[in-house]
C-alpha cells in the first residue's frame, strides 16, 4: 500500500566535491529535505533509511560512477527520479544513461541556479505525478477485483437459484403427480361406495358401514386439500399470525387430550413431561396447534403400537422448546436434510398405510419460522425421532 507523502520533498545530493555539495544544500535546504553524500556508496545508504524522492548525482566520482549508480537503483527505487550532473566530456556517459532508462534530465557544469531550480520542480512534480498514477491503478485494480468477486459470487448465486428453481419445479411436478394419485384413490372409493349404496342389491344393514366409509375418505380429502391451501398462502406470502398468550401446561393438556385417541386405536400410549412454573408465551395457538398435531400424526403414523409417543416441553435460554419424542422407525441419515422440504417423502413406511401428502412438515417449518422459531430433527433409523421446535419468550 502507497505510505502518504511528506510533506516536504526529500532530496539526495550526491557529490564528491564538498563544495558542490555546500552550495547545492544552501540553494534546495529552504524548499526541500535535503540530505548530502560524498559518494555513491554513502548515497546508496541514504536510500535505504530515507524516502528519497529525487536524486542529483555526479557523474564523475571515485569508485561507482552516476551513471552506475543510477543503473544500480533503477529497479529498487524505481520512483525516485534521477538527474545526472556532468560536463561536456561526459556526453557520451549521459546518452547511455538516458537510453537506458536511468535519468530524468542531465545538468550540466556549470549549472544556471535558476534553471537548476526549474529542473529540480519539474523532478518533483513528475514523482508525484508517477506516485498518484500508481495509487490510483491501485484503487482501480482493487476495485476491477472487488467487481469480478461480485459478478462471481452473482453469478454463483443466479446459478444457484436457477439449480433451485429447476429442482422446485421438479418437486413440484413430482408433488402433483402423487396429490393427483392421492386423490383419485379417495375419489375411486367415493364413487365404489356410491355405485354400491344404489346397487339393486344393497342391503339396509350395510348402510351404516358405507357411509362411516365415505366420511373417512372425504376427510383424508379434505385434509389435503388443507395442506395444498396452507402451502398456496405461505408461499404467497398470505398466512396472517393472530398471536395470543398463552398458558403452555393447559394449552398441551387439551391437545393431548384429543390426540390420545389417535394413538390409543394403533395401541400407542401418549404421555406428556411437561416442565413445571413454564412462562405463558405470545403466539398465535390455531397455528401452533397445527404443527404439534402435525408431528403427532407423524409420530403415531410411524410408529408400531406397544410403543410411547412424548409430548416434552422445556425452558431454554430465551425461548420455550415443544418436543415430540417417538421409538418408531426413524430417518435414515442421508434423509435428514430433507423432512421439511417442500413436496418431500422419505423412505420411511407408515406402519398402518396412512396417507401422506409430503407438505405437512414443510408446513410447520414455515409456521415456526413465521414466530421467529425454530425448528429441527434428531433421528437415527431404527431407534425413533425427536421433532422439536423453540418460540422465542
């Protein structure tokens, strides 16, 4: 990074005549930092402990030469700008150099002060001139950079919703070829069960179990149609929250208690562990109610009777946490990742052939995501599942 300049210019006088070097410091001190040296050598160390900016160097020395000298630090100062002081005799040294590339300007002996000055301006002028091309071909390569790690990264990102929406929309189609299936198979019911009721043959006794039938079916109907109804308005954007506070003890309570029936028909008990001295929380109930209800239905719907369904609920740092805790069959790892996806199914059978619409968890997820929740899964195949989600207090 460019360090910022001095305020003033820092001059290097090089000369093994010390009066040249007197009357070169008394002509540059008032205007400039000037500082001397006898030889290219002690030149050479003036260079590295000072930001010199231009260089007046002799041609003529003992030792190393100008013209060398300047060849020496052509590459490790490139900026400092150098200017070469020779006589005549010396012609043939200072077109050398200049074609070069290692002097500015030559001056020759003897010098015209004035001139001397205007050279010495123009020397200065030019090295910030060089300093401020390379900042800002700094600034412009820094901000080329930062500009092709933008169009990057957009670009990543465009072909990552592309990769997204191309999936979704596979899912989709996926999802409305099983909704169609999953609805023709009812329907196919309904109108057996319809043919039957005004079959010639039909017997009165088997009305009742007819129609007991028919409710069944339009149920599961019906509860699809909710779910592709709920998954319509969150994407939309159109699910509204009505928040209340509420008791969480009797909230669990009265869900338990409706639920426990589900279970008690495939031979699961459900028990509930809910913590004591829980604080009442704001959130909107019907919605809450539908996620816990959710991962109960998945929970009996996955498991095999003789078993425990637990309804667990928890204090934890700034939020309460609601846990459905089952022994049934479990998600395979690799299947993990996928439960709260839109339109998704996993391997796992149900163990009394219910239906399933692959929209239920997803539905939850954006419930609790909705609070300001979160939710999640912790499940090994084989050896049950835990469904949990927080709300914040």
């Amino acid at each position: 990074m460019t360090q910022p300049l001095p305020e003033r210019g820092q001059l290097l006088i090089i000369d093994d005549e010390e009066e040249i070097l007197k009357a070169l410091y008394r002509q540059f001190r008032r205007e400039y930092d000037v500082y001397t040296a006898p030889s290219a050598e002690q030149g050479y160390q003036l260079m590295t402990e000072n930001p010199i900016q231009v260089i007046i160097s002799d041609q003529r020395m003992p030792g190393m030469n100008g013209a060398e000298f300047f060849g020496k630090i052509k590459n490790e100062y490139p900026d400092a700008i150098r200017l070469l002081l020779t006589g005549y005799a010396d012609i043939q040294a200072v077109i050398s150099a200049i074609n070069d590339g290692n002097i500015f300007r030559y001056i020759a002996k003897p010098w015209d002060p004035v001139e001397l000055d205007t050279i010495v301006r123009e020397a200065f002028e030019r090295y910030h001139l060089i300093v401020q091309n390379r900042k800002l071909l700094e600034e412009l390569q820094e901000s080329n950079t930062r500009l092709e790690q933008r169009v990057a990264e957009r670009t990543a990102e465009l072909e990552e919703m592309n990769g997204r929406l191309l999936t979704l929309n596979q899912q989709k189609d996926s999802f409305l070829g099983m909704a169609a299936h999953d609805l023709r198979t009812p329907l196919t019911v309904l109108q057996g069960f319809t043919d039957l009721l005004t079959h010639p043959s039909a017997r009165p006794e088997d009305f009742k179990e007819f129609i007991v039938i028919i409710r069944e079916t339009i149920q599961q109907m019906l509860v699809l149609l909710d779910d592709l109804l709920d998954i319509t308005a969150i994407e939309a954007g159109k699910l509204t929250l009505r928040p209340e506070t509420v008791a969480i003890a009797p909230f669990i309570e009265r869900i338990c208690k409706l639920s426990y029936r589900i279970g008690e028909q495939k031979g699961i008990q459900l028990v509930t562990d809910v913590a004591p001295d829980l604080p009442p929380i704001t959130f909107d109930p019907r919605r809450i109610e539908q996620v816990l209800n959710n991962l109960l239905s998945n929970a009996f719907k996955f498991s095999h009777g003789g078993t425990t369904v637990t309804v667990q609920v928890r204090t934890r740092p700034d939020a309460v946490e609601f846990a459905v805790i089952d022994q049934g069959q479990g998600i395979r790892a690799n299947e993990i990742d996928m439960v709260f996806g839109e339109f998704q199914r996993v391997s796992t059978k149900p163990t009394g052939d219910e239906g399933s619409t692959g929209l239920g968890l997803s539905i939850c997820r954006r419930i609790v995501d909705l609070h300001n929740g979160h939710i999640a899964v912790e499940s090994e195949s084989g050896q049950g599942s835990r469904f949990y989600f927080t709300l914040p207090t």
